[in-house]
C-alpha cells in the first residue's frame, strides 16, 4: 500500500546553513571572510537558483533554516515562502546540540521557533538538528513544542512515528542516510581535511540507484541539500536529473514535509495500532 494518497514520497529538503555551517564550529572563524563566503554563497546565488528551478518544474518542498539566517534575510525568507515552500526549524545557531547545556539547546530551539514564526506567522511544524545529532532532551522538547516532524534518524527506509518513554507521540520521523546527503559528496575546505569532492554525474547515479530501490520497496526517499553546495550549476544538474528521472516513474510525490506527513500519518497510525 503506498505511504501516501499521490502515490511514492520523495523528499527533496534544503538546509540553508548559510555562514552558520562555519561558525557553530567556531566563532573565530567569522573574522575569516573567504571562509565565510563559502557559506554566503547559499544565500546570494544557491537558494535564488534553486527557486528557480523548483518552480520550473511546479515543486513545493521544505527548507529547513536556522533562526538567525532567517533574522539575517527576511526578504530571502519572504521569497520562499511567497513561492509555497514551507521553513522548518533547524535550530538557531547551527551549535552542535552535544556542546550544549541543557538551558542552551532549550535556547536554541524556542528562539529559532520565534524567529520562523515572526517570519511565517506560524511556529515550524519540523525540526531537523544541526550535525545530525540529538541529546537526551531533544525529543522531549519537539514533544512540549508540538512538531509534527522529525528528520534526523538514520535507522530506516520508511517514516515511522516516535515513541518516547514508552508514550506515543504524533511526531513522524522521516529518515535519512549520509548517502542522501549532499555535503558528504560535496563539501570541501580547507579547514576540512580529508574532504574530496565527487563529480556530479557519479553522484546522480547514486541517488538514481537508491531511488529505483526504495521506489520498487514502495518506501521512501528523503534529501538532504545544501544550497552552498548543491546550488553550484554542475550539482544543480545533478539534482534536475534527478527529478527528471524520478518524475518519469507514475505516481512519484515531491512535495513540501508538513504536506506529505500529514497526508501519510493516518496509514502511519492504523499501522502502529
């Protein structure tokens, strides 16, 4: 039975890290403004491309945002959203959630919400973390907050709904793998030894491949881009070959997560009873 009423769901998310992929890892690097620019590239050329092209081809999809890059470019946020696209949370700073307190991820998380809400007029629905890490009180939090999503495990091909200190929740995960990942492919630096770049054909033919298997297994396909790396022209080939790929299949959904969760969570639930 499929997930979802159109048909197979394939996510395609953005995070819009912006100048916070450099300095949640240390402050000091904002004083270093080639490095900074790297991240500055996501906001004035990545994302205004990626609209282009998602409009090109009628999709609504989800970016999920730290709060102070969404204090820092109202009009970009404006932008998204005048074109139906939903902004999620994705904390406020980019910290990594395991050097923080306590006091300070609780901080993290209700400031970006008041960030994305004055912008949105509405509080964020998902939460993706920054690093792909959680603490023990992360889940408790997007509890008390009321999200509806959660995108952050990597434990499974097909969303499941969470259970946290043996109570069900209402908060859908919708999981991911480092493979649907750009930043593992893409994301060089010299402050980041070890890191290659891949040539975006080779990437393209992975996700080709892990589409064609989950798309077979009737499950799911989730993400996660970059627009400082996946909105550089030869990536953003990579990912319209993508969609063209994908949208060649019958009944393939590309769409925004709070749509497509909400659309999936009554199979989701007849299936937990």
């Amino acid at each position: 039975m499929p997930l979802t009423s159109k048909g197979f769901p394939l996510f395609l998310t953005f995070d819009l890290d912006a100048e916070t992929m450099w300095t949640a890892r240390d402050a000091a690097f904002a004083q270093r403004p080639i490095l900074m620019s790297q991240g500055a590239y996501g906001w004035k050329v990545g994302t205004p491309r990626i609209l282009d092209m998602l409009d090109r081809y009628g999709i609504k999809t989800t970016f999920f945002i730290p709060g102070l890059v969404v204090d820092q470019r109202p009009a970009l946020m404006e932008d998204i959203l005048r074109r139906g696209h939903e902004i999620a949370h994705h904390s406020y700073s980019h910290r990594w959630i395991l050097n923080l307190s306590p006091a300070e991820e609780r901080e993290e998380m209700e400031k970006g919400i008041e960030s994305i809400r004055r912008v949105s007029g509405r509080s964020p629905r998902g939460w993706r973390s920054p690093a792909a890490e959680l603490s023990p009180i992360s889940m408790p939090l997007l509890v008390e907050h009321g999200f509806d999503y959660s995108s952050n495990f990597f434990d499974d091909d097909s969303p499941y709904i969470h259970d946290l200190d043996g109570k069900r929740t209402k908060i859908v995960e919708l999981p991911f793998r480092w493979v649907l990942d750009d930043a593992p492919f893409f994301q060089y630096s010299i402050v980041l030894p070890g890191r290659t770049m891949q040539a975006p054909a080779a990437v393209l033919d992975t996700w080709k491949l892990e589409f064609d298997t989950l798309y077979a297994e009737d499950r799911m396909m989730m993400i996660g881009f970059h627009p400082q790396l996946i909105g550089q022209p030869s990536r953003l080939a990579a990912l319209e070959g993508l969609i063209q790929y994908a949208l060649k299949h019958p009944r393939v959904w590309i769409g925004r997560c709070d749509e497509m969760v909400e659309d999936m969570r009554p199979g989701l639930e007849a299936a937990r009873s």
